[in-house]
C-alpha cells in the first residue's frame, strides 16, 4: 500500500525548493537583462530577451580550452581515483591484518588534516618535480582524493558475498583476476555514487587551481569565473553569465547521475 504524504510536508518541502531556487533565478534572470536594468530592478524579469552578455562571453572569454582543461583533469583524477582507492579497499578487504586495520586508521588523518595547510608544502614538492602550473600536476594533487574513495567502498566490499571469491581462488584465479572479473562489477554501483561526489568536488574546486595554475591556457572553467570579476568595477550580468555557463554541465551531469548516488548508497546499506 502507496504511504500517503501529509499536506504539510508538501508545503513544507515546496516553500523550502522556492528558497533554495531565488539564488538561481536571481542568477540567471540577471544575465537575461542589461547593467543599468539589473541594477534597477535585480529581482524583476527582463522586459525583452538580452542575449548579449552570452554573446560577449563567447567572444572574449576561451570557454572551450578551459572546458577542455577542465575535463581532462576530471576525468583523468576520477579514473585514478576509483582505480587506486578500489584496489586498495580490496587488498585490505581480502587480507585483514593488524598492520592493514593500523594502516587503515592511519589514513583517517587524512580526513583530520585540513587540506588548506598542506597547500605550501604540496606546492614546494611540485615544484621541485616541475608540476607547478601543469594540468598534470592537478591530476597528481586530486589524486589524494582516492583515500575518501577507499573509505567508501572498503565499506562495500565488507558486504560482498565471499563464497564468490572463495570459489575462484579454488578455481585458481589470481588476486588481480579476481579483482576485474568479480569484485569490480559487484561494486559498479558504489563506484557510479563516489565517482559523482568527485567529479562535482573537482570540477567546482577552486582553491587547487587558484594556487598551482598561473597561463591563463591552462584555467580551468571556475578560474575563468574569478578573473571575470574586475579589481575595480565588476560586470555583474557578465560575472553571472560565466556562472551560468560553468554550471550547466553540473547540473546536466547531477540531473542524469542522480539516481546512481541514491542506487550506490541504498545498495551499500542493504548487503547483508
């Protein structure tokens, strides 16, 4: 029997989406509107269609090399990720030790140290191996993010079925056979869930960017977005056009990939 929802958490939960939505239509009904209307009336809609701030950022800002920099990190930083936190949730799974459970919690530091203090030294030893200001060098700094995908899927593949595993080692197959042909496709769904989380983390990452990339070639799209904002005077339709257009991708990518961090998650909490 369908559980039938109060009229007031409908209310609730309607009046609580408006909220959250003004920030964005105050974005992007602005980038619809001239600097002299949106300065008149910000929260009004445009009275004609604009389309000349959209235009003026396709001619004077390189959006296709900065989401191309872009992607590139992403999708590089995701698969070594997922590859290196993966494998080493398994390894760990398969052999518990008391140095494996020590090392384990050994990493939690990497959760504990904030990642804003280690910027200085990282820095320092990117330089002295020539990754400073490289999009390589990205990809090697969001690769730590492996460790939040180790903890998330050792999780997972607690709850595996090990008989399956078991049974191929008695068939003879070898750790890293066992690993591609059984273990990654039964953890498909919690990889898709980790693999969203990173993917929105670097893409709208700022910080990283911001203090290892200084060629304007190598922006990423969110360093396009700070440089659009002037030192003295800031063109405010302009500034949230740029926003607009980095978060489009975003929301297209969350819209199609929602239902696998909803998918990975419930799956996770029902292995038994």
């Amino acid at each position: 029997m369908k559980q039938r929802r109060s009229p007031i958490t409908s209310v609730v939960m309607i009046g609580l989406a408006c909220l959250v939505g003004v920030p964005l239509y105050y974005i992007v009904v602005n980038t619809l509107k001239t600097q002299e209307e949106m300065t008149q009336s910000p929260l009004a809609l445009p009275s004609k269609l604009f389309l000349g701030n959209y235009q003026q950022i396709f001619e004077t800002v390189p959006l296709g090399r900065s989401f191309v920099n872009t992607l590139i990190v992403t999708v590089v930083a995701i698969l070594v990720m997922l590859f290196v936190g993966s494998t080493a949730a398994y390894a760990m799974a398969m052999r518990a030790s008391r140095f494996n459970r020590f090392f384990g919690a050994l990493l939690l530091l990497g959760f504990i140290v904030p990642g804003q203090s280690t910027l200085i030294p990282l820095y320092r030893m990117l330089v002295d191996v020539e990754l400073v200001d490289t999009l390589r060098g990205l990809v090697v700094i969001y690769t730590g993010g492996a460790i939040f995908c180790y903890f998330l899927i050792q999780g997972y593949i607690s709850r595996l079925p090990f008989e399956i595993i078991e049974a191929a080692r008695i068939d003879g197959a070898g750790p890293f056979q066992i690993y591609w042909r059984i273990v990654l496709p039964l953890i498909r769904p919690i990889l898709a869930t980790v693999g969203v989380f990173q993917t929105m983390w670097i893409w709208n990452d700022f910080i990283t960017p911001s203090v290892f990339l200084s060629s304007p070639e190598k922006a990423t799209l969110v360093l396009q977005v700070y440089r659009s904002v002037g030192e003295f005077s800031t063109d405010w339709p302009g500034f949230m056009t740029m926003s607009v257009l980095v978060l489009v991708p975003m929301v297209v990518f969350f819209i199609l990939t929602q239902r696998h961090i909803v998918d990975g998650l419930l799956a996770g909490s029902v292995k038994s």
